[in-house]
C-alpha cells in the first residue's frame, strides 16, 4: 500500500510534464536545462549517468564481493569469519554522507592528482565509491546463497577427485548463481537509488561522456538532479513538475531491479521449502539459457570491459598487462597444474577479501585520525557559530536523536503489529506474498523518494511544513521495512510446539502470541529496533526537504519547529562553507560513532543470542 500510495502521489505531480513536454522527449531528451530562457527537459543525460556510474560500480564491487563471500562461506576459520563478516556489515553502517565526504577529499583528491586532470569529481569517483558502498549487500546475500548450497555437493566433487577449487568454482558457486545473481541486482539497485555519494562526487554535470567510455568525465544522476534542484525550485512550477517526473523514473527504474531480485530470491526460497531440487539456477530457463550460450565466454567479456576502461583512463601499461595475463592464462592454463591453479584463486579469493578489510580500515581510520583533533566538550555540547566554522554541534546531535527517536517511536509498533500479524494470523499465501512483496520494495525504494514524497504529502499537501514531525513520518515509512522484516525472522524461529503447548493449556490466540511467542522473540525485534535507529541517524537525503535546517542555535520546543541534523549538517559543511575543515571532520566522526555503535550493538545482540540458541 504505501509503495504504491507514494508511486501514485508521485505520478501526482509529475504527471504534467509527460503532457507538456511529451514522454518520449522527456524520456530520451538530451538536455536538462531547467534555468534556460527557453527550458529543456531532457533526462536521456540523467539516465545514461546513473547507468554508466552503476556499471563502473558493479565492475568494482562484484569481483571483490563474490571473492570475499567466497572466503567467508568456504575457506575461513570461525575465529576470521566472526571477524570478517562482522566488518563487511559495518561498511553498510557507514552513513552515506561520510562516504561521499570521505570521496570528495581523498579519493577525488587521488584521482584529480594521478590523472593530472582539473577535477577528481568524475564517473570513475562515483563509480568506485558507489562500488564500496554496494560491497556490504552483494557479499552478505551472495555468503548466503553460497552457504545453503547443500553439503552433499561439496562432498560428492571431492570424492570425484575434484580439488577444492574445483569443487568451489564448478559446483557450488554455479548452484548458488541464482542468489548470486539476486546479490548483484540488489547492489544495482543500491547503487541506483544513492542520492548524498554522488552529488559530492561525480561533478554533476548532465553531459554525455565524450567518448562514452570516458571515465573521467563528469556525470550527472537521477538521484543527484533531485538532490541538487529540489530544495530551490518553485512549487507547482514547470520545473518542480520535472522534477517529480524524474523520480517517477527513478521509483520505477528501482521497482523492476527490487522485483527482479525479489523473484529470484523468493524461487530460492520456494525451492529449499519443498525440498525440490530448485537450488540450482540451472532450473531457472533465463539462466540456463545463459549458461549455455553466454557463461563460456563471461570471463572473456570482463576482462574486456576491464581493458577497455583502464584504456579509457589512461592506463595503457595496466591494461596490456590484463591483457596479456588473460591470453597467457587462456591459451596456458592446459599446462599449468591443478595445485597452482588453486593456489592462484585462492589467493585471489583471499585478496579480495584483504582489501574489503582494507577499504573499511582506510576509510574509518581517515576519519577517526582526523576528526579526533575536534573532539572537546566545547564542540560536543556548544551551538555552532560562524557558519559553522567554529562552535559546536550539540543542537545537530540533539536533533538527529529527536528524529531517530520519533521515527522508532512510529515505526515499531506498526512493524511489529505487521510482522505479527504475516506470521501469526495468515497462512501463506498471495495476500502475504504480496505483503512481503510490498515490504521487499519499500526497503529497495530509493531514500531521496521518501524525502520528495514527505515534501510534496507532508509538508505541501498536508501543510505541517519543514518540521521535527514530518522528517519524523518519512524516517519511520523508510525504515519500517527492516523492523518488519527482522522482527518477523524472529517469530518464525519460535518452535511450534510452544505455541500448540499454549494453545492446549487453554489460552487464547493472543495470550500465546503475547506471553509465550513475543518474549524469546525479543532480541530479534530489538536488533532490528537498533538496525532501523542506525540507519534514520545516518540518512540525509529523506529529511533536506521536510525537516532540517542548517544552523540554529535553539533546540526545538514543538513537533512542528525545524531541527538541526548531523548528516546535513555535515554535508553543508563539506559542500557549501569553505575554512571548516577542522569541524567537518569532527561531525563526520561523531556521526560515524554514533551510526557505527548502533550497528555494532545490533551485530552483538544477534550473535550472542545466535550462540544461545546453537548452544
């Protein structure tokens, strides 16, 4: 209901720029020049940004993350799996906004200075930052699809005198392609629907690559046009209609990747519950058909996408060695013996997983080492005073923890009440398979729509304005299904027989869910409480337009007043108020902290009681 309410409110006001300037121009328009005398709404430019800067992406995430679910699922220790998987869930912690403040200083730095180019705020930034950023989502679904392939089929290869490689690459990473595949499609549409990330990094400039593969060229993306303009254009303008156009695009280009993987994952499921023989992707037609005409020559087309974009950066030396490697392990590898060609992947797999590990080191190290010279009780507790450049931050902390906490406040209850209500009143069926379907999408719809839609519902169409409450309401609707989703994971994992034993006792539907199946499910719907507060307090993309303002040095003292938030406050200060690096650093750490320990409780909470119950 509410992903179809916020697609049809949309479609509300974009509506009229398909009229006025016609779908197909709209759709495949060059020009997106809003501010011309003569406007033009061309969104051709807007597409093939966010599409090229997703390839780049996928291209960089894909290979570390299969490697290092690889490594987590079949070659790591306990002791290094309870280590590594726990750091890959952390990189998801890390707020957007550092990730992109984080891009715009080091890594377009890096880029600007290594390519000997005017602005390291290219495609190739985004792409790379998007691509960590995907890493978390492809490796966790990917070690999950790689870890229920059955035992017996490891087994099975090993006893046919297969190596350990062998068995790795030709049966159980071909039996899990199906979740891999939903792995990939889910980090598209992660990588798609990043709004904060890309406008601090990929130049937004809505152009064309020239040459198209070009990928130091400056890019522009759907997500980053509605960031950008959004906050400036007049309401009910030709402009303001646009730009709702634009998300409408966006929601429906994010609904067909989410449904995508929403299919894939659910015949997995489907597959495991009846016990048929659907783990495999080789029962999926697509991918059979996949299998049988394009897998053989996969490996040759990634490595030729790769040479040719290390050729479009310059890199000449780079890629002839790509190249050269790719022939000589082609033509060579007839001759090489088997215990060399697993040590290679193995070592490869083993590499990919160091340089997640060395990506989340880098990135919190940069920001622990410099924004601990901010830190003092000063900055932790005063208001912030020129611009921001000195002062303190203590209404953006407080403000932050006041949306986090309305947004709980609102979101549990109607999450719980749900999940409840899907496990404990309805059997399976299509009522709760289009429930959980809706559920799917609304955690896969983009964070920049949850803000257009509160702007143009909460505060236009309501009338409650920029204010506390509705940054409140559109926190809550984004986070709702990750409360809905957990808290139902732990009801299911309450044995049948406590209900039937209280049932038989004499108690009512309700007593049993409230006295016997609520209680041990506790610690679920608490991990997912603190996922949910982790994730409100690092977004900044859904609260610009609804509920926060820069600077002010006064708490708020109704619902209905505007607040101060950590994510904007350092997204202003890293893009908009030059001479505040010392307090840039010290938000982005405080963030950080704030986001990062809640999810680190969370992780905490779910392993202790995971122990518990294996024990």
């Amino acid at each position: 209901m509410v992903v179809a309410f916020i697609l049809l409110f949309l479609l509300r006001d974009g509506y009229s720029i398909f009229g006025t300037v016609g779908v197909l121009n709209f759709l495949f328009g060059s020009t997106w020049a809003p501010a011309q005398v003569v406007p033009s709404y061309g969104i051709s430019a807007l597409i093939i940004g966010t599409l090229l800067v997703t390839l780049g992406a996928m291209v960089f995430a894909v290979p570390l993350s299969i490697g290092c679910a690889i490594y987590i699922s079949e070659l790591a220790t306990p002791r290094v799996k309870s280590i590594l998987k726990p750091a890959t869930e952390l990189l998801a912690g890390i707020p957007s906004v550092v990730y992109g403040f984080f891009g715009m200083i080091v890594l377009s730095t890096f880029i600007r200075t290594t390519f000997n180019i005017p602005s390291g705020q290219t495609w190739l930034a985004g792409s790379v930052l998007l691509g960590i950023m995907a890493l978390p989502t492809i490796i966790s679904v990917s070690e999950d699809a790689i870890s229920s392939v059955p035992r017996e089929y490891r087994e099975g290869s090993l006893a046919t005198g297969a190596t350990r490689w062998q068995t790795i690459s030709r049966v159980i990473v071909p039996a899990a392609l199906s979740g891999i595949a939903a792995a990939i499609i889910l980090g598209i549409g992660r990588a798609i629907g990043e709004t904060m990330a890309v406008i601090m990094v990929t130049g937004n400039t809505a152009i064309f690559p020239s040459p198209i593969w070009n990928v130091l060229s400056s890019v522009r993306t759907l997500t980053g046009t509605l960031g950008i303009e959004t906050g400036d254009v007049a309401v009910g303008s030709e402009h303001y209609h646009a730009l709702f156009g634009v998300a409408v695009v966006l929601l429906v280009i994010t609904l067909v990747i989410n449904l995508s993987a929403v299919a894939i994952l659910s015949y997995l499921r489907d597959g495991r519950m009846t016990g048929r023989a659907k783990r495999s992707w080789l029962h999926i037609p697509a991918l059979s058909l996949i299998k049988e005409k394009f897998l053989p020559y996969s490996r040759i087309a990634v490595l030729a996408l790769l040479a040719l974009l290390l050729l479009a950066a310059g890199l000449w030396e780079v890629a002839l060695i790509v190249i050269l490697a790719a022939a000589a392990w082609h033509y060579g590898r007839e001759w090489i013996s088997r215990r060399h060609i697993e040590l290679f992947a193995f070592g490869c797999v083993i590499a990919a997983s160091v340089a997640v590990i060395a990506i989340l080191a880098i990135i919190l190290g940069y920001i622990i080492v410099n924004g601990l010279p901010a830190l003092s009780w000063d900055f932790l507790t005063q208001g912030p005073t020129d611009l921001g450049r000195s002062g303190g931050i203590f209404p953006a902390i407080v403000g932050t923890l006041y949306l986090v906490a309305g947004a709980i406040l609102i979101a549990l209850p109607l999450g719980v009440g749900a999940a409840v209500y899907l496990v404990e009143y309805t059997r399976e069926g299509r009522i709760t398979k289009l429930i959980r379907t809706g559920v799917d999408l609304l955690n896969g719809t983009p964070s920049i729509v949850f803000g257009l839609f509160g702007f143009a519902f909460l505060v236009l169409f309501l009338d409650i304005g920029v204010c506390l409450l509705a940054g409140m309401i559109t926190l809550a609707l984004m986070v709702l299904p990750t409360v809905i989703r957990t808290t139902e994971e732990a009801l299911k994992n309450i044995p049948q027989s406590l209900r039937e034993g209280s049932l038989a006792l004499g108690a009512t539907q309700w007593q049993t869910i409230r006295n016997v199946v609520i209680p041990p499910a506790i610690p679920g719907i608490v991990t997912g409480a603190i996922l949910s507060i982790g994730r409100a307090a690092g977004e900044t993309a859904p609260i610009m337009f609804v509920a926060v303002v820069f600077s002010t040095r006064f708490l708020p003292t109704s619902l209905f007043q505007p607040v101060m938030a950590l994510p904007y406050h350092l997204f202003i200060l890293s893009t908009n108020v030059p001479g505040s690096a010392t307090n840039k650093y010290g938000t982005a750490l405080v963030l950080l902290i704030l986001v990062v320990a809640f999810y680190a409780v969370a992780i905490v909470i779910r392993n202790h009681y995971t122990h518990k119950a294996r024990g």
